[in-house]
C-alpha cells in the first residue's frame, strides 16, 4: 500500500508518497511547487485571486502525481497562511471543486499533536518525556508528552512569516529596536507555555520545521547530503551567535551564509528569534533537530489508527464549509501601481 500526504505550508506545496507496508512510511517520492503565500498574504488578509489559481494548480498537480506513484487519494491539509485567511473557506471549496481534493485545515493544536506523534516515532522510547518545538510560517507549536501522544500542546501566532511581515517589513536589515521588539511580544506570548514545559521537565527536546533544520545547518549541523541518520543538534549558545549574524546582514546576504535558503533568508532573524526565546525560556540548552514532522504523523496516525480518524477529520471540515452560507468569493489581487 502507498500512501500520500500534501501539505500546504506558507512557501510551498510538498507531496510525499510513501510505502506502508511494514508500518513505517518509508519515501518513495517527493516533490514541491513554490507558492511563496506567506509573501503576498499579510496576516490576516484574505488570499488573492491570483494566489488560489496557483494552490489550484498545485494540488492538482500533487494528486496527479501520487496517483502516478499509486498512492492513495492524497491526506492533504493547509497550515497557518490558510486557516488565519478570513476567506479560509472560499479557498477550500475552490480547491474541492476543481480538483477533487479534500483540504483540511487544521487546528494548531491538532498539528501540534501530529508533529509530536512524528517526532516521537523518530526519537523513540529512549528518549522519555519528550519535549517538541515546531516553528512554522504562520505559528509555533509547542508540545510535551510521556507517551505516543503529547500531554500538553500549544499552537500560538508566532510563525516566522508571520512576525517578519509585523516587524521586519519596513527595515532591511531591521534596526536594533525591532529585534527588542519581536524579542519582548515571544516572551510575552510563551511565558506560560514555557513554564509548564519547564515544570514538566523533560528528559529529551526536539525540533522539527525547515526554520530548524536551516538554523541548525548555519550553527555547524551536518548538510542534508549526509542524509537523515546523521545526529543533528542546535545549540541555544550558537543560535544566540547566530541571531547576530543574521540580524546585521539583509535578506540577500542572510541567503549566501551556510544553510539559509533565498526564499526564508527574509524570515530567517525572526525564526531565529522565536527559536532562542523558546528555548531560553523553555530552560533548554541543545534540541535534537528530527526530520520527521506533522506529515510523518499524518501517516502514521494512518497507518496505525486505520482511514477513519482522517475520514472524520474531513467529514467535519467539509461540513464546516458546506455550511458556510456565504457565497463562493475568492479576495481580488491587491492593484499594482
């Protein structure tokens, strides 16, 4: 059996297919469309027109793809940039409509809990208490757990898309006041899930999300050619030494150093920022970077709990939209000058 996962992140569009025969979901393909949402959506505003066309077409392509691989009907779902947009719904439909695809949005804790479910797969029980850190587009989840599933999940608005649009639009590289400022909203907005992460004291923490691996690579972790076996860790100490760095230099010298991609160099100070406030706060000193995250879980969830769990997920998401008396109105392209 080969299964398929889409997920609509804020820069891309990623399929995986994967084969489960033997429970574990082991790659056989993977491939990506640019979206680049994240650049043309503030948050809150409604997504564009223009910027559905593309979702449209992507989705498309991804389903066709996994149907070549002989997979499954895709498991595909939308991250932040979908499930903040005010017309989240009108954009859903549309994507049902012309292709087929049910695309579900998530709530941040349910992705919380999947991204843990995945991390803790790829951990394994020696890692005990397991503490996790995802920093995504839109929002960063947070979650602890004993077990296969976490104890305790948060989703909170502190994605690095999201706090360099509100902070760093202006200013390239930003002034010294402004990295204060994102600095003092991350550990407003953390102190109370930091502190149940600190009295829970876990025995291991984590980090998964391409903001990670990318920080991790510019601290000195191991590239991406020397595959994913390879132990990759971030230190707090080096990620402080790299917010320098990275805040000293604009978006297009950020993308020359070791690790930062041109389409996240802008996003990479203010992840980089939300990565050492939640780990200073958190009180942890070094996380395990994990290559496995929400779309591992999404599988595994799949293979162990059977089709129904996510046939129910997007029996629910339909209805919601189903219900949705407003018409089908997708935001109109913002007018160039």
């Amino acid at each position: 059996m080969r299964i398929s996962v889409v997920d609509v992140g804020s820069n891309t569009v990623r399929l995986v297919v994967a084969d489960a025969e033997d429970g574990v979901p082991l790659p056989v393909h993977t491939e990506k469309w640019r979206l680049r949402l994240s650049q043309q959506v503030r948050p809150g505003d409604s997504i564009p027109e223009e910027a559905v066309e593309r979702l449209v077409g992507a989705v498309a392509a991804a389903s066709r793809t996994a149907t070549r691989w002989g997979a499954t009907a895709p498991l595909a779902f939308a991250t932040a940039v979908v499930r903040a947009a005010p017309n989240r719904q009108d954009v859903v439909r549309t994507v049902r409509t012309r292709t087929g695809v049910s695309l579900c949005t998530l709530p941040g804790e349910v992705e919380a809990e999947l991204t843990f479910l995945g991390a803790r797969r790829w951990m394994g029980w020696r890692s005990g208490p397991l503490a996790l850190l995802d920093i995504g587009g839109g929002s960063l989840e947070v979650a602890f757990g004993r077990g296969r599933l976490p104890d305790f999940v948060a989703s909170l608005p502190l994605g690095a898309a999201r706090l360099t649009h509100e902070f760093f639009a202006d200013e390239d590289p930003p002034a010294t006041r402004q990295v204060r400022a994102l600095r003092r909203k991350v550990r407003h907005q953390l102190r109370d899930v930091a502190a149940r992460i600190r009295w829970e004291g876990p025995h291991t923490a984590t980090a998964t999300s391409r903001t990670f691996q990318q920080l991790g690579r510019l601290c000195g972790a191991a590239p991406g050619r020397h595959g994913p076996f390879m132990e990759r860790q971030l230190a707090r100490a080096d990620l402080r030494e790299a917010i320098g760095r990275l805040a000293a230099l604009p978006a297009a010298e950020r993308a020359l150093l070791p690790g930062i991609s041109a389409p996240r160099a802008a996003q990479s100070l203010a992840g980089a920022v939300v990565a050492h406030t939640a780990m200073k706060l958190t009180g942890l000193s070094t996380v395990t970077i994990c290559p496995w995250a929400i779309r591992e879980g999404i599988m595994l969830r799949h293979i162990e709990d059977g089709a129904s769990w996510w046939a129910e997920i997007s029996r629910l998401n339909d209805e919601a939209v189903l219900s949705d008396p407003v018409p089908l109105r997708i935001a109109s392209a913002p007018a160039t000058s």
